[in-house]
C-alpha cells in the first residue's frame, strides 16, 4: 500500500498533499501555491509556527498528528472498517475513505498510487454504506447526522451531516444522559453551548439495527458546519463547513497523547496567543465549571477553535461536557496537570497532578500557581452554584440517572464545596 498520495483542501481551496513512501511513512507538504496566497484561510495553527510547512508521521504507517486527529477510534472505527472494507491499522486508508466529512473545513481526496485498502461492500448495502463516510474523532460509538424536522437520517455519498448523535456505551449505560444534564446547566451558567436533544436508537433512520432501538442517545449540532440558502435563493439549505482544530492538533501531538505535555495553565496561554487575551480567562471559567460538575476527562481534544471567517480564531462553543464523578471507577484526577510553578522543572511525578484537593473550598481556585488571574473566577463560579436549582426540573426529566446526578454532585468533593458557595442545600457549609 506504499506510494499512495493524496490532495488535502480547505474547502474548496488546495493547500497540500499527503504523500506516503514506499517505507510507508506518511507526511504533509504545504503547497508553495497556497502559501503564496494573500489572507490565505488557516490549515492549522502549527504550519503557521512552523513556515517549513512539512509534518510527518511519528512512526511508518502513522499519519501526521494533524490528520491522526481527525480518524475516529474504538468502536466507531471498527464499524467504519467493517462497513467500508478498510484494514483497521489502515490509517492512510481511513482519511481518504471519509475524507470529504471530516472535522472542520478539511477535505481529503485521493489522487494517485495504490487505492486505499478498499473492498468495495455488497451492492444492496451500497446506499446505507454511503451514510458511513463521515470521520468523528474518540472513541465513542457517534454518528453524523443530517435533520428533516424530527427526523434524524444517515448522510448520502455527496451530503455531510450538520448534527452529531452519540450512542451510549455498554460500560456507562447513562452517558448520554449525563452529557446532556451537564450541557444544560452549563448552557443556564452562560456558556456558549450548540443546540442538545436526548434522544433514543429508533429515532434515527438508517443508523444499525443491532442496537436496541431504546438505547439513549444524545443529538448536538455540529459548530463546525453551518446551513444558508443556495445562491439561487431557494430555501434548500445549502451546507458550509466551517474550519476548526482541536489543541491537539494545535500542539502537534498524536492522539494518544491527549493526557500528556501540556497543561490547563499551558491551555489557556495557548488560547490568548492564537484567539486574544480574553480567552485566557475564557478558559478558566470554563475550567471553573468543569471543577464544579466533577468533569474529570476535559483533555487536550475536548478544547478547540473554529475559523468562522477562515482567518481568525475563536474559542468553540463548549462540548463534550459530562459529570465523569458518576462512575467510581473513573479517575480523581483531573485529566491533565493545572499547572507547574515556572521555578520548578516539568515532571510527570503525582505532586504536580491535580484533583478536587487542590482546589480552595471558598474561592474554587487552585492552591498552587495562577495566583492572580484565579481571584476572577469567583463570580461565574458563584453563577453556576446558582443555577443548580434550576436543574431540578432538567435531572428529573433524566429519571435515574438525573437521581444518581443529583447524588453524586453532593457528594464529590469538589461539587460539594462548589455548589455550597451560593446553595446552603447543596453541599457541605460555606
């Protein structure tokens, strides 16, 4: 499968090529063309750092970590291998096959060498096959969606779905659920949050059978894809893909490495140098709230920026936001380090990882490092704590789950002392 090669496109605009060598290592070349342009759109916040324009894999086989991103994982993968007839450790071959419904405004297209590892499907799944050419980074079972009213339906071979459906797993039954509490009271504490439903299997059309049409789903609208009319002024909606890249991708590491090397201090410096000095703070509001709701998975993938003119970067509306204290067996510690003081040298030692200790019970700010900017998360913390009773309405509508919610949040120690900030009957004293 060596000498493969393909263009990758913002768009309608070409930017480069991936080339694969007969060795089978993979890289990125940006083209001198598109480099050339004037108020060109940006690919990715590390080929503006780095002008040489080239990223390659770590290993042969391996794509660049840009496009490593953008591939789906775990269950996903595997039915996308299965239904499209494409080797699971075909990285190379996976972009290419869903590579015209990829996140953000990347497009890749094959274009010369050897196929990728394709094995065209049975002619009477043809049509339901097509709805499988969609690539949703991690590694829970989701889909890409298009919407007709209440109808949620699987995209055909030219069209790209503008809603993401997530599918509960076997081993957290309620995750959806959750999902959805936790997007909720984090739309009512004011962040910017993309339009939820909780939904069930036999509400989407086209999606497998095999699962029990009264699995739970969660259904959110993808901000990377937005709809307006044609330019033949029909009211058909015309689609537009709206570039964006996760800090992932920003930082140039693979996907495995999403818990690793930076830190949510490193997050929000990050964020004021590409979108503005205001994003640092945005950032740790935001780290506020998921303190608060016990989200102890927000790694290096679950923070992104979208280009909505293709320029100029924006923090994206928050997601993937789930209560993770629900499950014991999950990890206490927050999923990468707060921060390390700049005297001391980075270590990957236990003193410098952080859990709900670290916080200070009355101003729910860290113990250590970030003295002064964290003295201003105070007040959206204090506006969160407020709007839990609101959510009395919205955990009941869940059922047991919206009970398990309610009970854990008092009894996670973070949760506790944080909603005991402005609600006497929800936590510990102040």
């Amino acid at each position: 499968m060596s000498g493969r090669a393909a263009e990758v496109m913002l768009d309608h605009v070409e930017v480069g090529e991936l080339v694969e060598d007969d060795d089978g290592w993979i890289e990125f070349r940006i083209s001198e063309r598109y480099r050339a342009m004037p108020n060109r759109p940006v690919v990715g916040q590390w080929f503006e750092d780095q002008r040489h324009g080239i990223q390659r894999g770590e290993r042969p086989g391996d794509l660049p970590s840009f496009f490593a991103n953008m591939i789906p994982e775990g269950d996903l993968r595997i039915r996308i291998g299965k239904h499209l007839g494409i080797a699971l450790e075909d990285d190379f071959g996976f972009l290419c096959a869903v590579g015209t419904d990829l996140p953000g405004a990347s497009v890749v297209r094959a274009r010369s060498g050897e196929p990728p590892s394709h094995t065209p499907p049975p002619r009477e799944n043809t049509a339901t096959d097509a709805g499988w050419r969609f690539s949703l980074a991690g590694v829970q079972l989701k889909f890409s969606m298009k919407r007709d009213g209440d109808r949620l339906t699987m995209p055909g071979r030219d069209d790209r779905g503008e809603w993401i459906v997530k599918v509960a797993l076997d081993k957290y039954p309620d995750l959806c659920a959750n999902e959805w509490v936790t997007m909720q009271w984090a739309r009512r504490s004011g962040f910017d949050v993309p339009e939820i439903e909780l939904r069930v299997m036999r509400d989407l059309v086209g999606a497998p059978q095999e699962i029990d049409p009264a699995t739970p789903v969660f259904v959110i609208r993808r901000f990377d894809r937005k709809s307006g009319r044609d330019q033949s002024g029909s009211s058909r909606a015309k689609k537009t893909r709206v570039h964006q890249e996760d800090f992932q991708q920003i930082v140039g590491r693979q996907p495995s490495k999403k818990y690793d090397d930076i830190t949510y201090e490193g997050v929000a410096v990050l964020a004021a140098r590409i979108v503005g000095g205001n994003a640092y703070h945005e950032v740790l509001r935001r780290l506020v709230f998921m303190v608060a709701s016990g989200n102890n998975d927000a790694h290096m993938k679950n923070w992104s920026v979208i280009y909505p003119d293709g320029i100029r970067a924006q923090l994206s509306p928050l997601y993937d936001q789930v209560f993770t204290a629900q499950w014991p067996a999950f990890s206490v510690q927050m999923a990468i380090k707060l921060g390390v003081p700049r005297s001391s040298p980075r270590s990957r030692s236990r003193d410098s990882e952080s859990s709900p200790a670290d916080w200070d019970s009355r101003s729910m700010r860290p113990k250590r490092s970030w003295p002064e900017p964290w003295r201003r998360s105070r007040k959206p913390g204090r506006r969160s704590a407020m709007t839990w009773p609101s959510q009395t309405h919205t955990t009941t509508r869940c059922g047991g789950t919206g009970r398990r919610f309610r009970s854990c949040s008092l009894t996670h120690p973070a949760c506790k002392r944080y909603l005991g900030l402005c609600s006497p009957d929800c936590g510990s004293a102040r």
